[in-house]
C-alpha cells in the first residue's frame, strides 16, 4: 500500500487516521495482506479499464491455479450455468456465457475466502464468510427481482458490507473477541465499541481498504450504515445499492438472533422497514431467502465448506424450509405449478385437475367426509413441517447421500398425508424414460416396477405433467374429461383411481416425478397450506439432486 494510505479513510479526524496507520502497519507485516490487496487491486483495475477486458481478466486469474479451478467449479454448477450450450472449461469461456461481471464477483468471492480460511481461527471466519457470502446472494436475487440493472454490483456491494468487521476477525482477533464482549456486556453498539477498542469503527477500517483495493464510489459508499427507522425511497443507483446491502445484512443478523418463534416478528419489522426503498414484502422473502439458501450450497461445494459446521447456514436452512412466516401466506413465485399460456394445448385438458397456488380448500362438510381416511390439517401440516426440517438440517450435512434425502422427503409425503403409495421415478437418460425407483406404500415395489414410461410418447397426463411443470390431482382416473389421458400402462398395472403429481425439473429439463395415490375417486383433498408444504418438499429435491449432478 502506498505511505499516504491513511488519506484514503474517513478517521475521525487526527486520532482517528493515526489509529489507522497503527491498524494498517500491523496488517502490512501479515503475509497474506499484501497479496489479498494485489489480488483483489488487480481484478478491481481491470474492470476499470477501457482498454483491457476479457483476455486481461481471464490472464489475471489463470495466475491462480487454485483459483481457476474453483471458478470454474462454480462456473458448471446449476447456479452459476444459466445458460446452455455445455460445460464451461476455460476462464474465457465463463465470462462469455455468464457475463464479466459475474466472473468478477465469483473470482472476488474466491479470493476473499481463500485468503482467510488458513488461520487458527479459520472455524470463525468460515462462519463471518458464509454469512457475509449468503447476504450477497439475497442482494442479488432482490435486485433481480427489482430489475435493477447491476444485479453483480448488488452482490459485491452487500459481500463488502462488513468488510471491516471481517478483516478485524482475521487480523486483530483478539481485539475482535473484545469488542464482542463489550456489546454482549456493556451493551453498547457494534460502531462505539470498535472505534473505542481499535481507535476506528469497523466502518471506517473497512471503507478505506475498500477504497485502497479500487473499488469504485459506488461500491463503497454501500457499505456505510444506513440510517433508524424507515429506509425512505431510493433516488438513485447508488441509493438502491446500499439499501439491497444493509437490507440483505440486516436480514442475516436477524437469522442468527431471532428465535423461531420470533421469526414473523423479525420478518414484519424488516419489510416495514424497507418497504419504500425496495418494495420487499414478507410473501417475496420465503423465496428468496429459499433461492439464495441453494445458492450458497452450491458456492459451499465448490470451496468444500462443510455447512453443517455453520450456526448460520443451520439457521438460514430453517428459514429457507418454511413456506411462510408466522401468520403470513406463502407464496412461491419462482415455484411455478403451470406451464406459460401460450405452451398449454395438452394442459388445457387438464385445466382443472392442475394444483394452483391456492388449492381446493376443505369445507366443514367434506373434511367431516375425509376425516377418517385422511390425517387432520393440524397433523398433516405438523408432519409435513418436521419432516421439512430434517431435509433442510441433511441438505447441510456432506455425510447424508442423496438417497437418504429423497426418502425423508417421500417419507414425509406419505405420512403427512395419509396417501396410499408414494413413490419416486428418476429420468433413465439412455433409454429416455422414467423408471421408478422407490417409495412407501404395501406393495411398493410392484407399483416401482410398473412405472417405466417413455418421455417421447403420446403426451398424457404424466407427460404433460413433466413437459410443462405442472403439478397435478387426478381426482378420478375415470373421469371423462380426463379417462383419455391416462395411459394404459397405467390402468394395467395400477388399482388407485386417485393420483397426484409432483415433476423434479433441474435445468429446464424433467429429471424426476412424485408420485402419491389413494384408492378410491375423491380421496386426495390438498388444502391451501398442505400443497405450500409438499411444494416446499419437491423443491427440496430438486436442490439435493442438483447438488449432486
């Protein structure tokens, strides 16, 4: 760093910047400072530049042989390879496909992470990461959600939030310790109790390294607190940045502090709160935090973090599990059960036997019909939650295979709802069919073997359901707005005249499809809250076998 550093940060006046010249001259006899600064300075000058770009980009981080194939990693995994067209194998070819902006912020993700990940206390840190990489993440789904336009500026400028306070655990841990003592016991603020320890508030300390690294204003000034009270509306770019970034911080602080039965509570203050600058919702913030907890499990496999050993990651999988907060209706917009209007001639058929968001709801009199052949919605609802809870606490644990994965979530299906089979069919991708695999139910492996159909046939219901990601009550098999499309492998092998299904689709395309039925005609009832939940234990599968590609 150059000898006039301490210019570059906003101390509190003379004390202020000679307690930083203090930090900073301890920091530069750290090994890993100056090459943390000269990695992250050059990625920061090349996006800068006008003459230099891709190629440039591509050398800088060819440099790093770990870190290329880290990027790269990332690059082919379902989060980051949102488009088509083959794996991705060189840098070149990664910003091409997702964008330089994108390859920036994963490189600058990688060399944050690897350079702090080697101490004694790497545990912590790991942990500081995880949290800080998961705010990232909600910043850029919400902006994506606002069509704002640098949706990767989103996700820097939240990940740098609390640069300050990261870079303090890494290299003043002791002092870290202490400030931490002093806001659990005396009370004070995060801010007060850092700029008494350290001579500056983890703000500063992180703002001036910021701008020492050259990372642009706008950047910079998201990681500046953000007033009390209601974030009024945002004017401009760099309004909106900061507040996706104090927005989605907030939110992780509030993941690791909030009890669960405090969780709708947090949600609602966090909504009022940002309300104007963002337009966020409670119902908008169950999928996103359930997009971004996907998100952060994909970056964990390609840096082999083992999110079981994170309290936060433990605690976000919780939130990211349930279909709504306390009191609050779910809604699932990225969890669509219908395919696109103009894509629906073979759906059309089956118009009213497609699921919607709001399922047929149980009136007083025909809940009285079902309540001995079916679980009550307290129960069936309770059932459904737990077993949620145990995919989302497996989902983090390295040593659960995926098969374990997707028997707790059939389990939890056929328990929870009292269905007769329920069983699980896996794309044979040779022969393009489906087969099924396993399932729960007398007599479940006959029904496996008989479900192995081929995708390219005459559409039907299961098809339809597959083509267009449409989940589907077939009320009565018989039924003669629907008797055609039920296929005749089906009536040959199968007794249930009542059936329900959940396609897995991974990548646009059907990988795999639930399937539970009951006996008689009629016998399948899904309310509103029960369809949210065995939703919310399909997209569980759909993240474990995603994960696993």
């Amino acid at each position: 760093m150059a000898n006039d550093e301490h210019a570059l940060f906003e101390g509190g006046g003379e004390s202020g910047r000679n307690a930083l010249d203090i930090l900073l001259r301890h920091m530069r006899t750290d090994s890993d400072f100056p090459a943390l600064s000269e990695a992250i300075g050059a990625i920061n000058r090349i996006a800068s530049s006008d003459r230099e770009g891709v190629n440039e980009l591509s050398n800088n981080i060819l440099k790093d042989f770990a870190l290329t194939n880290k990027l790269l990693k990332l690059a082919n995994v379902a989060f980051y390879n949102q488009v088509g067209g083959g794996s991705i194998s060189t840098i070149s070819r990664a910003v091409v496909i997702l964008g330089f902006d994108a390859v920036r912020s994963i490189a600058l993700s990688l060399i944050l992470f690897d350079n702090m990940e080697n101490k004694a206390h790497a545990q912590q840190l790991k942990e500081e990461f995880v949290k800080v990489l998961y705010a990232g993440m909600m910043a850029r789904e919400m902006a994506r959600e606002m069509q704002v336009k640098d949706v990767e500026e989103a996700f820097i400028g939240a990940m740098l939030h609390n640069l300050g306070r990261m870079l303090a655990m890494f290299y003043f841990p002791a002092e870290t310790v202490t400030i931490r003592q002093r806001v659990e016991v005396e009370g004070l603020s995060e801010a007060r109790a850092s700029a008494e320890v350290l001579g500056v508030s983890f703000e500063t300390l992180g703002v001036g390294i910021a701008r020492s690294w050259g990372f642009p204003d706008q950047l910079v000034q998201t990681m500046k607190k953000l007033p009390t009270g209601k974030i009024r509306k945002c004017t401009n770019n760099t309004d909106r940045l900061r507040a996706l970034a104090g927005f989605s911080n907030e939110l992780c602080e509030a993941v690791l502090d909030t009890s669960d039965a405090d969780r709708g509570k947090a949600l609602t203050r966090l909504a009022v709160r940002f309300g104007d600058s963002l337009q966020v919702t409670e119902k908008q913030l169950a999928g996103l935090m359930g997009k971004s907890m996907q998100d952060i499990a994909q970056f964990a496999l390609a840096v082999n973090v083992n999110l079981k050993h994170s309290d936060f990651a433990k605690q976000a999988a919780k939130w990211a599990g349930l279909t709504a907060a306390p009191g609050v209706s779910p809604e699932r917009e990225a969890d669509t059960c219908t395919s696109p209007v103009e894509a629906v001639d073979d759906l059309a058929a089956l118009d009213t036997s497609v699921l919607q968001e709001r399922a047929r709801i149980l009136d007083a009199e025909s809940e009285q019909a079902g309540a001995q052949s079916q679980r009550t919605s307290a129960d069936a609802q309770s059932i459904l939650t737990s077993g949620l809870q145990d995919v989302s606490n497996s989902l983090i644990d390295d040593a659960i295979s995926i098969n374990d994965i997707l028997r707790m979530i059939l389990e939890a299906m056929y328990s929870g709802m009292g269905f007769a089979h329920v069983l699980l069919c896996i794309k044979d991708g040779r022969h393009n069919t489906m087969c099924g695999k396993f399932g729960f139910g007398d007599g479940v492996q006959d029904l496996v073997k008989a479900f192995d159909f081929h995708l390219s046939a005459q559409p039907d219901v299961f098809l339809v359901a597959l083509q267009n990601n449409a989940d589907i009550l077939i009320a009565d098999i018989n039924d003669p707005k629907i008797a055609a499309r039920v296929p005749a492998w089906y009536r040959q092998n199968v007794s249930a005249r009542t059936f329900v299904l959940f396609p897995i689709i991974v990548k646009g395309k059907p990988i795999g499809l639930i399937y539970a039925d009951r006996p008689q005609p009629g016998d399948i009832t899904i309310p509103e809250k029960e369809l949210s939940l065995l939703k919310s234990l399909r997209n569980q599968a759909v993240l474990a076998i995603r994960q696993s590609l």
